[in-house]
C-alpha cells in the first residue's frame, strides 16, 4: 500500500478518536489508541497529523496545558462509516467459522461486511494486523456438516419475529411425522448448533417451549399480533439445564477410564472436566482417568469417537450402551445379508 494511503487511514482513525467539545483528548492518549488500533506511529508523526487537519477540519486545541488537549467544535464532528482495523481483523477471521454454521441465506446478508473487511485490510500495508489476518486461522475440531439450506425468506421474517416480540406464521415440517404443518410460533429465542440453527417458542396454544429447525420451515410470515412474553426465562439456564444434549440425568457422573497414552496427553493439555485426574495405571503405560461430566448424549457421542483408546469402567449406563453398541457393529460386518454391495 502507498504512504499516501496509509496517511489517509490514519487520518480517519485519528478524527475518530477526536470528541466534540467540551470533551477533550490529549496527544498522548490519541497515540497510544492509534498504536492500539494496529497502526505504526510516534509522537510526532501524530503530531504532525493533527497539524494538518487544524486547517481543513473545525478542530480545536487546547494549548493551556501540556499535552496539548484536542476537540472538535459542537456539531462539526467529521462522521465516518469505514471500520477500523480491530473490527475488520474481527470480521476476517470469523468468516469461515460461520460459514460452517450460519445459514447461507445469513451468511449473503453478511457478505458485503465480510468484504468490505477483506477490501480493508488488502489495503493495509503497514499495519501489523493485516499481516496477522493473513497467518491466522481458525479449524474446527472434528467434521463439520455443511450449514441446513434455508428457504427463501425465512431467515428474516424469524428474525424479525423475535426481535419485534411478534407472532410467526409458519409452515412447518414435522421431522417425527413427516407431515407438513401450520404452526403460529411465539419466539422466544435463536441458537446456532452446529450447523443446525433452531428457534426456541411455544406453537399455537400450547404453553411447552419447544425447538423449531429454521431449515424444516417451508414459509415464515410475521403477524401483527403481539408475542406471549415469557420474562422468567434464560436462554442461559435453558441450555445448561439440558435442552440440545439429550441429558439421561440432571446431575453430574463420574466417569472412570481407562485411556490410551496419546489420549491422556490431549486431555492433561484439554481437560474434559474441572474436576479430572489421570493416574498411571501399574504394568501398564495407560492411565486412569476420572472426571465429572455430565450424563449426556453429547458425552457419549465424544467416547464413541475415540474407539479403542479408551476402556469405560463406570457409568454403568455407558458401560452396557458401549456393550450394545459393539454388538450391533459386529452382526452389522459379520452377517452377509447385513453388508452393502460391493462397489
């Protein structure tokens, strides 16, 4: 990027920085948020940056005191609708983990922010967060599915629902009876879970939240009618309490296992739980391990995918699920009837 260039931005930044009177802010202050904001300057060089804009701009400054004190007069204060550095690397390095999650219909209403933020930083040429927005990234763990595609218009007539407090007309397909119906939705909250998102409301008139798939909805209209308001609830509470992880108890369990060396050096860097111990087990180079977790499906899905670096002791429950489980896999690759054609 030209100097000239990198001038320019950090004019911008500077002038935003600038309050109307009666607030002032010092030289000092002004080069230390520049410096936070991922720009390479000195004193002087801001210095020299505010001499320049006390002729064209209503700029003021308070030389009473040392540093001097700077404002703009009451109503000139220049407006900018560019972003800076912090909210353009922000934006940058978000993209691709919500491309793994959001709706593609959210992720087109999105599209010229994330762009304007890639346009911005391409123009950085010394400042440093360009360069980290280059050699940063973020992976998820695990295979992430691609995002349920959503019909047209659904994302922002829901959103509006919810954010308006109104009622939701929606056509709606019923995963359990593989039926189209016709449901008035009162919203009551949005979460993203994977790449599923869902809307949390009563239908009709039933007084149960349940949860809605955005993706299942074939329509979505807002009514004018007003929402039932549910003041008492937390979006926070509901999901520890167990909403999307299919909880078989309410309280913690303590899981006892045996796990493969490899494994026990991934959870002493990543713990499972607060509340964990791994201890080497006596003529072997695997380790006990116990830690508190909850009684969930989630849990169980986590122990599934490790396979045979780890050996369950305790759940119980676990214990004869895993049983169970090995058994189906077995008559699944043993019986010939059960197997696929060869390709």
């Amino acid at each position: 990027m030209s100097e000239a260039k990198d001038t320019l931005l950090r004019l911008i930044a500077l002038m935003r920085l600038i309050p109307e009177e009666p607030r002032r802010i010092a030289t000092t202050t002004l080069l230390e948020k520049l410096k936070e904001r991922g720009f390479s300057v000195t004193l002087r060089s801001v210095q020299r940056d505010l001499a320049r804009l006390l002729g064209p701009c209503s700029l003021q400054c308070d030389t009473d005191e040392i540093p001097y004190r700077w404002s703009f007069m009451r109503d000139c204060r220049p407006e900018f609708a560019d972003m800076d550095p912090p909210t353009a690397l922000a934006l940058y390095l978000s993209e691709d983990h919500l491309s793994g999650t959001l709706p593609q219909s959210v992720l087109e209403q999105l599209g010229p922010q994330f762009r304007r933020a890639r346009n911005y930083l391409d123009g950085l040429g010394r400042n440093g967060l360009a360069h980290w927005a280059r050699r940063v990234r973020s992976l998820p763990n695990g295979k992430a599915l691609m995002p349920a595609p959503l019909a047209s218009g659904v994302w922002a007539q829901v959103s509006a629902a919810l954010l308006e407090g109104r009622q939701l007309q929606v056509e709606y397909l019923s995963r359990s009876k593989e039926e189209l119906k016709s449901l008035c939705i009162h919203p009551v909250a949005l979460v993203s879970r994977h790449s599923i998102t869902y809307l949390i409301g009563t239908a009709n008139r039933y007084a149960d939240l349940r949860q809605f798939a955005l993706h299942r909805m074939q329509s979505a209209v807002v009514l004018d009618a007003p929402a039932t308001e549910h003041a008492e609830f937390d979006l926070d509470r509901y999901i520890a309490d167990g909403a999307f992880s299919s909880r078989q108890a309410a309280h913690e369990v303590e899981l006892i296992a045996d796990v493969h060396p490899q494994l026990a050096w991934l959870l002493n860097e990543t713990p499972l739980s607060e509340q964990q111990s791994l201890q080497p087990l006596s003529g072997s180079n695997w380790l006990r391990l116990r830690a508190h977790v909850p009684l969930d499906q989630e849990t169980l899905w986590w122990i599934f995918g490790l396979n045979d670096q780890i050996h369950v002791h305790s759940p119980q429950a676990w214990v004869d699920e895993i049983r169970l489980k090995l058994e189906s896999l077995h008559r699944l690759y043993s019986t010939p009837h059960a197997r696929a054609t060869p390709l």
